[in-house]
C-alpha cells in the first residue's frame, strides 16, 4: 500500500509552493516526453495539475491519477479548459485505467509507494506501455522523511528493468530525470 501522500495537500498554500517541482524540473520532463502528438498518455501522481497543464496540449486523452482529494480538485479547476484530460482520485496502481498508452509520467510519486505497490505499479505501466512507448520519470533528489525510497533508488531499479531501454538520465543536485521507453 502506498503511503499516505493526501496529507500532503491539507497544510495549505504555504505546503504546495514548497513542494512545486522547479520550472528546471518541469521543463525537463516535458522535453523527455517529445512533442508528440500522443494519442493516449498516463500521468501518475499528477498532484495540482500544473504538469498536466503543460502536457496536455500534446495529447488527444491524457488521464491524470492523485490519492489526494484536495489535489484532484485543484487539479479540476485548473484544467477546466482541457477536456481531454481526465483527472482521476485514486491510488495507483489499483486507479490505473485498464486501456493502452504511449507515454506514462510519473513525478513525484514511485518514491512514496511501498515495495508491493511499487511492483505492482511497474507491472501495471509493463502491461499498459505499447512497445516503443516512452516512460518518463522524475524524483526530487532532496531527502523527506515521507518517502519510502530515495530517488536514486528508484531510478536505477527502472533502468535496471530488462523491459525498459533507457533513453536519456539527467541528474541535478535538485532532481533526478529518466527517459525509459518500453522493449
């Protein structure tokens, strides 16, 4: 079971703009992403929406998943104007929809899940990810006594995967940033 993260949206405002990932951050994903277009895309911890917001004019069905109720509604009202995009309250992986993808972020998220959900969440993107999908990934580098994993190491358990082709790594002092796309 993933670890309470909704808690993370309950301090306020204050809380939120601690936990923005940097523009540096964002900018990165979005450019390990491609320009697509992409016909089905997955983002897995989609938080307040501020990527999806970004990433979602590449993408004729974008679906979002976040445990937390207060960041799936912000989320809703941000992304009011994109209705493409699906923005779902759950935990993964049992929130995933059961359709196929050719692009799957996940930021900021596979550090929380403990080791079963962290397992059964790579599956999952294994059995949904079309072949020559991209599987984009990036973890703050800073410790917090929240996350289960350090992103180190869940970065290089993912480049590790026999199933997945790294593609491009970026490493900052700030954050970690895989490109993985599916074999």
């Amino acid at each position: 079971m993933a670890r309470d993260v909704g808690q993370l949206y309950t301090a306020g405002a204050d809380r939120l703009a601690h936990r923005a990932p940097s523009d540096e951050a964002l900018d990165a994903a979005l450019e390990g992403c491609g320009l697509g277009p992409f016909r089905s895309v997955l983002e897995l911890g989609g938080a307040i929406g501020e990527f999806t917001e970004m990433l979602a004019p590449r993408c004729e069905r974008l679906t979002r998943i976040d445990v937390s109720a207060t960041a799936a509604a912000m989320a809703r009202r941000r992304l009011v104007d994109f209705p493409r995009v699906e923005v779902v309250r759950g935990a993964i992986p049992d929130a995933i929809p059961d359709r196929e993808y050719d692009l799957v972020v996940a930021s900021e998220i596979l550090y929380f899940l403990d080791t079963d959900a962290f397992e059964r969440t790579l599956a999952t993107v294994r059995a949904r990810l079309l072949t020559g999908g991209r599987f984009v990934v990036v973890h703050w580098r800073t410790e917090e006594s929240t996350r289960l994993f350090a992103a180190g190491d869940v970065h290089a358990r993912l480049r590790d995967d026999p199933w997945l082709k790294p593609l491009h790594t970026e490493s900052t002092p700030d954050f970690m940033l895989d490109v993985l796309e599916r074999g």
